[in-house]
C-alpha cells in the first residue's frame, strides 16, 4: 500500500501514513462516518488527529453501531508540506472533471500531481459509498493560515445544517458560492450530508486538540455511538464550547476577494477569522495599492500564505427567524412556484437550476433565492443561474 511520510512542526515529529489512516467496523450496521484529513498538504493537524483517534477507538474497542474510515487526502503535496503542488486538489471536484473521470478520460497517463491524487480518493470513495446501506456523513478536515477559533462550513442544505448546528461551534454558510469544486461537492452531488470543519491554525498543538474533539463528537451527533459510551464526550464538548463561546451563531458569506495572479497580495497582520470590520477599513495590500473593506461585517478566512486564491470572505450574522423561515419554506418545496412569476424559469437541462432574467424579475434579491436554497451559479448582464442540492431537505440512504 502507498505511504508517504510528513512533518509535524506542532508536535516536532514525523509520521508515516497510508491513503487509508484507519478504519473501523461495529458489531451492528449503521451509519457511516467518512473523515478527510491533509486535503490541502501544508494542513498536517487533521491528519495527526485522524491517527491518534484511530488508535484510541482500537485499543478503546467502544461499542459502535456502524463504520468508521479515516482517509489522507494529497499525500504527495503532504510529504512536501505544500499547500499543492500543480493546482488545489480541494478546487477540481467540477461535474466536468467527474464527468471524465467516470469516462475513462482521466487516467494516471495524462494527469497532473493532484490529478492523480484525486483519481485515488474517486475511486475509494465509489468503493465505501457502494457497499454501505445505511446514512454516509462525509467529514473534511482543515486548518487555517491565520488564527481563528473553530467552525464549520457546509453547503447549505437542510440535512447539513441540522447536522451542523449539533455542535458548539460557528456554523458558515454559503461559502459553496464562492468556491468552485471542493472535494465536498461532489459528496454532496451523491447526497451524502458532509461538513469542513476548519480547527485552527496549520501548525497549532491546539489544532490537533480541536480536531479530535470534534471528530469524537461526529461519532456522537451522526449516531454511532450514545453519548455515554464517548470517552471524555463533556470534555470534547467543552473543550469547543470554551474555544469560541461567544460566536456560536450561524454566519452567511456574502463577498470574496479573489487573488489575481502577480497581484502581490498581503494581507495586513493582526486579523483573526471572524474579527469585525468596517467598510472601507484597509486591510490587505497589493501591487495597486490598498485593498478596502467592500462592507461592514466579519472578515472570514484571511489569506496569510503564499499559496491560495482566496484572499478574505466577509460573513454577517444570519437571525434565527431567517433560518425558521428558510427551513419551512424549503420543507414545504415553496420553490416549486417560482417559475410561475414573471422572469423566472426552470433550465431543461438542469431541474435543480433556475434562470432569472434581471430585467423582469428586478424586485426579486439574491436573498430571496439564498432563503430556498438556491446559489447563484453564473451572473451575466442580463440573467442570474441559480441552483440547489437536489438532496436538500433529506440526505439520501440506500435501502
């Protein structure tokens, strides 16, 4: 079986792991728990926690009603403690890459160093989805590049915010918006619920903490294993709770920065994820200047690496009543009428997928589309693609 071997500068250790880190088997069938870590290679601390959680369950032996996998994402990018070595493997999960590789268009022959990463992860994950019959959560693990308390992101389907909103965290939404084929996109286009989870910086001790207390929380809220039965389940639940308690909100992304190639951008120092800030406030540099604030709100993800074309996100809180509302709306498929009004109709290529032409259909706010479910997926100057997970209210279960 492949290895590779990486460096951890939080714990001053190297390791040696396979694609498979772990995985275990209950007694009894039951959910599923697919957990990725070391999806982006210079983000160790996922990976470090999926071993010694792996480890744990082993000697520990809990009872569990269900599977458990723990997978390596970009080993070669991994050993090398780079980000990615030809392109981001979390950013080539579109329908036209699945599309060839379902095609025999991609192969080991023609592919680039992600490429080739990402036709393995394919493949042993066709193979975990096709013999389970029971509900699969898919679980990525991540960290960051500047300081920031833990917190989730997911595409914003019902069955993910449900699962989400379980723990004790900030929950953000909307970021699918932004990001073009996540590795998470093409679970959820299976209709598998799935979650990031972010736990801090790359190189933290406190990462890898964070990490593993999540992941034994999963294994709690994804129901295959009772509370009672979690080593140290309070303490995991604590050890979220006290990291971030005065965030533990739902945020929406509403704006990204995106880098430009030979822009030189730096972001100014200081900033945590989540800080607030002001419209106009400057916070980052570039070839041209001063990059602004475009909005007040709460600055998301700032890019303090060299690798990466997300610069910053800006979130803003989301109220409880929008969530109730979005909730029952989608419930009740309220989306199914609006093709009905004026400027709005339904792609015949693409069920999912509404067309807005903006000059009719003016007085209608992207907001209103956020509420059902929908994401813009192309603006032009006269029309706005929006479009939703067909697996939105429910995740799907083979029986």
């Amino acid at each position: 079986m492949r290895k590779t071997k990486f460096y951890s500068r939080a714990l001053d250790k190297h390791f040696e792991v396979g694609r498979i880190i772990g995985e275990f088997h209950g007694d009894e069938d039951g959910p599923v728990l697919v957990f990725f870590g070391g999806v982006h290679g210079n983000e160790p601390a996922g990976v470090i926690a999926l071993i010694e959680l792996m480890d744990e369950i082993h000697r520990l032996k809990p009872k569990i009603c269900g599977s458990i996998y723990a997978i390596t994402g970009n080993m070669s990018a991994l050993e090398k403690n780079q980000r990615y070595q030809d392109q981001d493997l979390n950013r080539i999960w579109t329908k036209d890459q699945i599309r060839r590789i379902e095609k025999g268009q991609l192969d080991k022959g023609n592919c680039n160093a992600e490429e080739a990463e990402q036709l393995e992860l394919f493949e042993l994950g066709k193979e975990i989805f096709s013999k389970h019959e029971h509900q699969v959560y898919c679980i990525d693990l991540h960290t960051t590049s500047g300081p920031t308390v833990p917190f989730i992101t997911l595409n914003d389907t019902l069955i993910n915010r449900k699962f989400a909103t379980k723990f004790p965290i900030p929950v953000i939404l909307g970021i699918e918006e932004f990001l073009k084929g996540p590795l998470l996109s093409w679970v959820m286009e299976i209709g598998y619920p799935s979650l990031g989870f972010e736990a801090g910086e790359h190189h933290s001790l406190d990462s890898i903490k964070y990490h593993k207390a999540f992941v034994w929380l999963s294994l709690v809220y994804g129901g295959l294993i009772p509370e009672s039965s979690a080593p140290d389940f309070n303490l995991h639940r604590q050890t979220l709770t006290s990291s971030n308690s005065e965030l533990i909100k739902v945020f929406e992304v509403n704006f990204r920065y995106e880098v430009k190639p030979e822009e030189q951008f730096k972001m100014k120092p200081g900033y945590d994820n989540l800080q607030e800030i002001e419209k106009d406030e400057v916070i980052a540099e570039n070839s041209d200047g001063s990059v602004l604030a475009p909005s007040t709100g709460r600055i998301f993800m700032p890019l303090y690496q060299s690798q990466g074309e997300d610069g910053f996100f800006i979130a803003k809180k989301v109220s409880r009543f929008w969530l109730d509302l979005s909730a029952v709306l989608r419930t009740i498929r309220f989306d199914s009428l609006l093709p009905i009004l004026p400027g709005v109709k339904r792609d015949v290529r693409d069920k999912q997928t509404l067309v807005i032409n903006k000059r009719v259909a003016k007085l209608m706010a992207v907001e209103i589309f956020h509420l059902l479910g929908y994401r813009t997926k192309q603006r032009t100057e006269n029309t706005l693609r929006v479009s939703k997970r067909e697996y939105d209210v429910r995740g799907v279960a083979k029986k």
